[in-house]
C-alpha cells in the first residue's frame, strides 16, 4: 500500500503545519486561507518569461491545459496510493474533506507552487473525477445550462436561455474524455467501443446522452447532453413561462384526462418531452402506465408507472430488444395506458393496434414540423414493419386511434412554444381530416431578435368536447371563439384544480 493509506493518521498535524508555513498568501496562513484567498488560476504554471509575441489567449490555453494535466496526473496517483476501502462509507463531506487532506499532501510532496484557493479547486476536481463525472459536474449542476454538447476534448459548448455559448470547460486528453464516457454508459447496462461506436445512455437524473466514437466521430469523441430540470415541468410551470396560453393548457390538461390519445409533434429540442411529462400529471391515480423508451428518460408524476427500454446487441450481435417487442410485450401487463417516449420505426403499427383496442388516452411523441407531417411519418414508419395492409388501411387505422395532435417548436431565438393544438376527426375518402383548434402565429421580432407572436382560437370546436363536457370538466367560456388569447395565468389556482372543480368523484379517477 502506498504512502496515502492511512487516512488522518498522526503526520496529518505536521503536515497542516508544513502546508500553512510554505504556502501562505498575504496576512493569511494555514487551511483557513483556502477560503479568503482571491487568487485565480491564471497564473498556473506560467512560464518565467514570457515572448512579448505570445497572445493572452495562447497563455490562458497553456495554463488552462497545465492545470488539467496536473489534476489527471494526481488523480492517477492519488487512486495508486491510497487505500479506498478506508474511503467507504463516509458522508459526501466528510469524503472531500479527507480528499483535501490528501491533496495537499501530494501538492506539497510534489513542490507544486498553488495558491489555496486553487489547491482548493484542485481538489474539488480530484473529487469530481472520483465520483462523479469530472469537469463535467459544474455544468451538470448549473441549473441555468439546459444543453452540454462536447465537441472532442478540447471544446465544449453550451445552451443557456436557448442560445449556444462556448464554455470554459476541457478535458485533458481523448483518454481522459472516453473514461467519462465508459463511466455514463455502464451505469445503465451499456457499452461503447470501436465495434460499437454509437450510444444512447441516460444519467441518474434522467438527462439524456447521446455518444459517438471514432471510427464515427472523425476528430473525437462527441457527446451530446440534454439536462432534466431537477423540478419536473407542469402545465402551470408552462403557462407561466408563455410557452402555452391558459386556456389551451386548461383543454389538453382536460382532453388527457379524458382519454382522447394524444400525440406530441416538434423537432429536436422543442421540449416534447417536457409536455409529455408535464401533461403526464393530469392522469388519475387509478391508472397503471407503461412507458416505453430507447433510453428511460421520461419523468412522470405518478405512483403507478412501469418503465422498459430497449436493449441494443451484445457484442456477438445477439440479444437486441426493439421497441416494437416491448409494445408488444405491454399489452400483456395489463396496462390502462401505453406511453412511447418516441415513435420512430416499425412499432408504430402496435402501438396503433394498442390505441385502437381498450388503451385510450395512451401517449407519444415523434418527430416532425406539422401536425399533418406527423401523420404522414406515422404513415412511413407503419411502412417500415412491412406489413400487409394497404395504405387506406394505415389511414384508417391512424384515424381511429389518435384524437389530439399536439405541435410544439423551438424558435430562432431559443423560445419553446406550442404552436398548434390539432384534432382528427375522421376520413374522408383515403384522406385522413384534420382540424386545428388554437394556433401560435409570428407576428413581427422585436429589438433583440426575439419573436414576437400571438395564440389564437380559430373558431372550431373540437368533436371531443363533448368527451369532455359529459364529464363534467370545466373549461373558460369562450375558449373557441375565434380570437387572439392572452398569455399568462388568467386566474388564481392550479390548473388541476379549476377544470376539475368538484365535481369529480375521487373514488372513479376520471
């Protein structure tokens, strides 16, 4: 066992004693400097003279990549040294804490000339890179970053109010980067490596990973990570963030609860599965749902949720579960609802079949620009199981199943909003009929470029409503008459709690 087995042993005294005499800064001395020091890193490892030719950037770069290199390498012999099983069981505290311990001695061992403040970032690094996922984790707690997207080890960007930034961020090298990658992905059971160099993974809150390698990824690895908000979007989050007008809140909310099928309709980033988990919550408790997904990420507000997802082939190519078997598969589990996290290959005709036989009110999302391209997709992917059914048929079959077609888009300057609220009404000849409700059209853009636009009712009242009113559910007056709808909360109270009023039996749940 190395040097570092012993944690806190009686040398730790010396060693503070060591720390504080031969690196104290200013008036301060000793550990208590490490939290009133103001230095900062910039001056790490600068070189003692400097070329009046070198760039500022140049030397932040070469500074920034010292430190980097210098956290990996006592990270390495920090692991070699130490005994970890004398590291299990602490608390979070209590484990940096002993971290901080270590460092300074290895930073002392090692004649490293670092100010406090920046042996205590070092140290939080070190931490970082032992149980979590290393330069990663400040973004990752960054409330304020909806979107990590890592462009090889060198540069890493992200999404703050809908506009892309590049960020401070690196990893040391390529290795250092594919270890944080190893560590996402085996922790839900997946791998990734040059004869698999793909991968959907999830994070333990749920985030969403994307991962592609070489020989894919032609300069380095590529990461993409979408952030969950650690507080789960409902539709009164939704309305007061102008994403959706109160009144269409208040008739989704109600047409879910109903059991009218809906389909959520955007592009990538247009926070479909944000409606999907925020619309979630106005299914009744009674109710057994089985969510199905390439990789578990949605959040629902319920106390009876079954979650699957999909199993990609093992190494030998063998052992793939596809969607299409776990819809199958759900329909023997006796489910009230069927939740498809995305639409987006041959089990769109199960998950039909399951619509159209006792699982109303059952949920999905897919990928497309309009309510009408999403018909048109669902059409393409029932295509893709060949099955021997005309297209009349498929028409037939989307017709009968889908109730509400739910459009949500992300605009130029970042703004989520849905756009449309469209509903199905039927056949008329090999055409399926469609009708849109409520609609969000761009009326100009404002000084900074952002879009300026209005929610509008076009005057038609949907064929579910009746679904709706025989259950006595309360929607404004007006809502359907054609008009320019007002933003915002329009009274006081959850949306819960004005469309269900009281009159709603708790003992039947819808």
């Amino acid at each position: 066992m190395g040097r570092f087995s012993k944690i806190l042993t009686e040398g730790q005294t010396r060693f503070t004693d060591s720390f504080s005499s031969e690196h104290a800064t200013g008036p301060l001395a000793g550990p208590e400097a490490l939290i009133e020091d103001t230095a900062t890193l910039d001056s790490f490892q600068k070189p003692a003279t400097e070329s009046p030719k070198t760039s500022p950037e140049s030397l932040r770069k070469a500074a920034q990549k010292a430190w980097l290199e210098t956290k990996v390498r006592i990270h390495a012999r920090l692991i070699q040294d130490i005994d970890l099983t004398a590291l299990e069981g602490l608390d979070t505290p209590d484990l940096r804490e002993q971290v901080l311990n270590i460092v300074k001695e290895i930073v002392v061992d090692e004649k490293l000339v670092l100010t406090s403040p920046e042996v205590l970032k070092l140290s939080d690094g070190i931490f970082d890179e032992m149980t979590g996922l290393g330069p990663l984790e400040p973004l990752l707690q960054d409330d304020s970053v909806s979107d990590i997207l890592i462009n090889t080890h060198e540069q890493v960007y992200v999404e703050r109010g809908g506009e892309l930034e590049l960020s401070g961020v690196q990893f040391a090298n390529e290795p250092h980067l594919l270890r944080i990658i190893n560590r996402i992905v085996a922790t839900v059971g997946r791998r990734v490596d040059e004869s698999q160099p793909l991968c959907d993974a999830r994070l333990l809150d749920g985030s969403r990973v994307n991962v592609a390698i070489a020989p894919i990824a032609v300069d380095g690895p590529l990461v993409s990570i979408r952030k969950f908000s650690k507080t789960p979007f409902t539709l009164d989050r939704l309305v007061e963030f102008n994403a959706i007008p109160d009144g269409v809140a208040q008739f989704i909310w109600a047409a879910c609860r109903a059991r009218v099928t809906i389909l959520i309709s955007g592009g990538t980033g247009s926070g479909k599965t944000t409606l999907l988990n925020a619309l979630s919550q106005s299914i009744s408790e009674k109710e057994r749902l089985i969510t199905i997904e390439d990789a578990a990420e949605l959040q629902l507000q319920q106390p009876h949720v079954a979650r699957m997802e999909t199993r990609p082939a093992n190494i030998e190519g063998n052992g793939e579960i596809k969607q299409r078997e776990l819809v199958k598969n759900a329909l023997r589990m006796r489910p009230d609802r069927v939740i498809l996290g995305e639409v987006r290959g041959e089990e769109a005709f199960d998950m039909l079949q399951a619509m159209n036989t006792g699982h109303e009110g059952s949920m999905a999302t897919l990928h497309a620009n309009t309510p009408r391209d999403a018909i048109t997709r669902l059409e393409q992917m029932v295509a893709m199981g060949d099955m021997k059914i005309t297209p009349e048929a498929v028409a037939g079959q989307i017709a009968s199943a889908v109730g509400i077609i739910i459009q949500a888009q992300r605009l130029s300057d970042g703004q989520r909003k849905i756009t449309s609220v469209a509903e199905i009404v039927g056949m008329e000849g090999a055409i399926i009929q469609m009708q849109e409700i409520f609609n969000y059209t761009r009326t100009g853009t404002g000084p900074n470029h952002e879009v300026i636009g209005e929610f509008r009712a076009t005057g038609i009242r949907p064929k579910c409503l009746n679904l709706i009113e025989t259950r006595n559910y309360n929607l404004p007056d007006g809502l359907f008459e054609p008009k320019s709808l007002p933003t915002g909360r329009l009274l006081n109270g959850d949306i819960k709690d004005r469309v269900l009023g009281s009159t709603e039996d708790p003992r039947r749940g819808s």
